[in-house]
C-alpha cells in the first residue's frame, strides 16, 4: 500500500465515521454558554434515528442483542434509578452489592456451580476483555506467588480472542498458540506440548469468535488439571446461550464448571443475558485464587484502598440494569430466546450451504462463518454492505461471518440475508476483477514482511476515531 493509496482509504473512513461533520455544529471547546437541554435531547435523538435502522431491523452481525424497544426501556429505567450509583462506594449504594453478588452468582449457578463441590466465585467487569485481562493477570499473580514463576507463559489457540494477546502484551506473559484442526477446534496434542514449567494457565473457547466453534474444553482442561496449571473458558460469547441450549436437546460439549479441570470462566452478561452494555462476570474455582485478582493497598495517605477489578469509580447503574435483565428473563426467557436464535441459525446455515461457491466453515450453532474457494468474500462483503448488512470480516482464511441474536429472528430477515447472500455471490461471479475494499490490508496482514504496515494503517484509523 503506498502513500495515495493509504490516504485515499483514510479519506473512504473519515467519510463513513464522521457523517456529522457537514450537518451538525462541531464542538471542540467546551462551549461559553451551556446549550438547552432540550436542544442536547433533540440532537441525540436525531442521531439514534439515523444509526438504528440497521441493527434495529436485524442487519448487524451481533452488536445488539436483544434490541427490543420493551425490553431497552426497561433497561434504561432500571439504570436511571441507579444512575448515581457507585460501588466503590459501598457504605453508600449497598444496593448495588446485592445486585453483583446475586449476577455472580446466578451466573455461576448456570455455569455448573451447583455440580460441584467446590465454591464458585467471581466479580462483575466492564465487559468480556476485562474479565479475560483480570484472569490472566490473576495468574501471573498465582504463579508467581505459588511456584515461583517470573517468565510466565500461557497457551490459548490461535482462534482464542485477541484480548488475551492483549492481557500477554499488558502483563508480559509470554502467548503461545496453538494450531486448530481442520474443523478449528483447538489442537488437543499441541497444546500438550506446548506446556513448559512456565506455563501458568490453557485457555479454551466455548465457542471461539471467529467461526463459532467450541474447543474441546473437557481434553485442554484436563492437560491442565495434570500439569497443575490453570484453565480458563472464555464462554464470553457463549455462556448464556449454551447452558439453554444444552438444555433444548442440542449437542453441546461440556465446557463449564462441571470439568474438575476448568478453574475460571468469563462469560458476558451483555451479550446474550440481554444486559445493557458494559457488563461481564469472570468466575473462578475457589475464593483463594480470587484473591490475586484484587486490588488492595494499606500504607496510602488517603486511608485503605481495595478494588476487585481494574477501575476504581464505576457506573452501579450497569450492574443493576443487569440484575434486572437476568431477573426478568429467567430460565424460561432464556430458553425461548435460545430456541429462536438457534433455529433461526439454522435456516441462515442450510441456505448458505446451499450456495456452491461458498463454505461454511466447522460446524457452528450460531456463528456462522463462510469462506470461498473461488471468490473474493471481501468483495461480497461490500455487496451486503450495499444491502444494508454489517458482517464481520475474518482472515486466515479470508472468510466473513453472521452472529445471530435475536434481531435476526424476526419474520423474514433470515431468509432476505439468504437471498441477498445468493445476490452478492451472482454481482461478484459476474464482475471478477472487483476487489473487495478491506482486500488489500488482509492480503498485507498475512504477509510477515507487512504488518507493520497494516499496524500503521490500523493506528491512524484509531487516530481517526478521535478526530473532531
């Protein structure tokens, strides 16, 4: 990519992340006389009309998953009660204790807590990469403490989310990964070799994000149960789906607590337990190794200073609209929704199956990614962008895929990604030289000799974010 190039793609996303810029005043000082409330309202809801429709109508790969306008109003009525709230502040907001306590611990209970006989614990986070941060950094700290270990190291599969290369990268843990198999699930044998006297955790998937497919969890927590070395399931995408799902008859392996071998999870109350956004909860096998996960100091001028998760403020809000999410839902919400979901998925994976020049890749419940032997997917992403869906753009191998919520089980809207699906294949067969917009910068990350290129490419993007 050379210079006119970059700045040309450059120009391409300041143009699609700041469409306000020619409609709208821009403020970059704070302004000398504060503007009318009512005004401030007005301007919002201007902006949610124009950026609702997509996710709204079921076009959004993930992103919102519940979205029903019932359900978002009860939501933010339970966050404005507690909108004050803040649980570093616990003498003042016992209320929002209760409501953390009782999410830990419903969550726990659905994670298999109450198969076992040892104590679940854990704590609500910002979201899924906190509770993958905080576990890792709670087992360097374990390690450390425990064995000695100053070079720590953790084994997770190259499909394992970024944020744990994220949390290698903050807690200078060394990340070795893995190969998947053929159908991407986490190679068993490699993971085996890979242990060292370093290593300090096995992390695993339930299911992984890019294709949806589940780890063979109960084979990788057991090396780790053997080596004596932790084991981490990241069901952050899952965990409020399988449970039910298992439950609905589908063939699910096991993945949580009840595996004498896993001893943390995460798993997002804001994704498929339908809690506004900002909420996570990491569990752990036992209250002592919780303990390295706190923050906690004793000689500050400003008095006794404990945090159970990285931020000191945070928004009680969240925590109660999440309590209230899962209180309201119960067993037999979570059910329905599943069954809906799950279904719906089905109808999306048979008619992408039914394409020749596409495959769908492993055998996923409800994410569904699909690739392309003879066409550019990236070209065919553009095409549906055109149509109005936001798909997620995948590599190695260059793929896309659809994360099904329960916007997509609306009447028709399977069956119209479907037929729009067919219409992209049929627009890319008969224009083979159109190359898909993000081809260039994926062919680049899978050249060794040009990451640092798509690194720069990907930091002035995040510098484009903060622009005004």
């Amino acid at each position: 990519m050379d210079a006119s190039e970059f700045a040309r793609m450059m120009e391409e996303l300041r143009h699609a992340l700041k469409p306000y810029r020619d409609d709208f005043v821009t403020h970059d000082r704070i302004p000398e006389v504060g503007l009318d409330r009512e005004e401030i309202i007005n301007l919002m809801e201007a902006f949610k009309a124009r950026e609702e429709a997509r996710w709204k109508d079921g076009f959004a790969s993930g992103a919102v998953y519940h979205g029903d306008d019932e359900h978002i109003a009860f939501q933010n009525r339970a966050y404005a009660i507690n909108s004050q709230s803040n649980p570093l502040h616990l003498d003042l907001w016992p209320s929002t204790t209760k409501f953390e306590a009782e999410v830990v611990a419903m969550t726990a209970n659905m994670l298999g807590a109450d198969k076992t006989g040892d104590e679940i614990v854990g704590t609500v986070t910002s979201g899924g990469t906190e509770s993958i941060l905080l576990a890792m950094k709670t087992y360097r700290d374990w390690a450390r403490d425990k064995k000695g270990i100053t070079e720590p190291e953790m084994i997770a599969p190259t499909t394992a989310h970024a944020a744990f290369d994220k949390a290698a990268q903050y807690f200078n843990i060394r990340m070795i990964r893995v190969p998947v198999d053929a159908d991407f699930k986490a190679d068993v044998a490699a993971a085996g070799d890979a242990i060292t006297k370093n290593t300090i955790v096995i992390v695993g998937s339930a299911p992984q994000f890019p294709h949806g497919i589940i780890d063979p969890i109960e084979e990788l927590s057991e090396l780790a149960r053997e080596a004596g070395v932790g084991f981490h399931t990241d069901a952050c995408l899952g965990g409020f789906l399988l449970p039910w799902a298992e439950k609905l008859g589908y063939d699910v392996p096991p993945f949580d607590f009840r595996l004498p071998g896993v001893t943390s999870m995460s798993a997002d109350t804001h994704k498929y337990g339908y809690a506004a956004k900002g909420t996570s909860v990491v569990l752990y096998r036992g209250r002592e190794l919780r303990h390295y996960q706190y923050y906690v100091t004793t000689d500050w001028p400003g008095g006794l200073y404990l945090t159970p998760t990285f931020a000191g403020s945070r928004p009680g809000g969240l925590s109660a609209a999440c309590w209230a999410a899962m209180v309201a839902m119960g067993e037999q919400g979570y059910m329905e929704a599943t069954k809906r979901i799950l279904e719906t998925a089905s109808v999306i994976k048979r008619g992408i199956e039914e394409i020749p020049e596409l495959q769908v890749l492993g055998d996923p419940l409800w994410v569904i990614a699909f690739a392309s032997e003879t066409l550019d997917v990236y070209a065919i992403n553009d095409y549906m962008n055109e149509k109005g869906w936001a798909l997620n753009a995948l590599q190695k191998p260059p793929s896309l895929h659809i994360c099904v919520t329960l916007r997509h089980t609306r009447s028709g809207v399977a069956e119209r990604f479907v037929a729009d699906l067919k219409s992209a294949v049929d627009y890319v067969k008969a224009h083979p030289d159109v190359r898909g917009s993000m081809t260039p910068v994926y062919g680049m990350a899978a050249n060794v000799a040009l990451k640092s290129v798509v690194g720069d490419f990907l930091k002035g993007f995040l510098d484009l974010v903060y622009e005004v």
